[in-house]
C-alpha cells in the first residue's frame, strides 16, 4: 500500500524546485495544503494533490439494486 503522504522526491518532482522553502512557496501558490514537519518540510496528503490535479475523488455509497417495499409489506401484514 502506498503511503499517504508524498515523499519529498515526489515533492521536488511535482514542484521543480529542490528547497523545502521554495517546495513550499510553489504549494502557497497552487493553493495546495500542506503541513510542516518539525524540519520544515511540507507534509502533503496525496489525495489532495489528486483533487488539485482534477481527479474525482468522491466516493459514495453504491446505490442498492433492491430494496425492501416498506409501504407493500405493511399491507400485507394488515390484511
């Protein structure tokens, strides 16, 4: 399983820039959170790198193929 949080290669990979500083100023500017670590590093979610690059990350529930008629079984029980 992958990690959640990319590595600073990435980072310099995704950014061009090799400094944590200037790492950081790039995030600023595309409007990408990001935390620092006790070095300063940016700490970056890869979801939210996903999301900023445009991909659909919703996930929701599968909708149920059937369901239980609530209304048809209480006439039924009625009778």
């Amino acid at each position: 399983m992958e990690d959640a949080i990319l590595t600073q290669e990435e980072l310099k990979s995704i950014s061009g820039y090799k400094t944590s500083a200037r790492i950081a100023v790039w995030l600023k500017a595309n409007r990408i959170p990001f935390l620092t670590n006790g070095r300063g590093r940016p700490l970056v979610s890869r979801l939210v790198v996903r999301a900023a690059l445009g991909e659909n990350l919703v996930t929701s529930a599968p909708t149920p193929l059937r369901s239980i008629n609530l209304d048809q079984l209480n006439k039924v029980t009625r009778r």
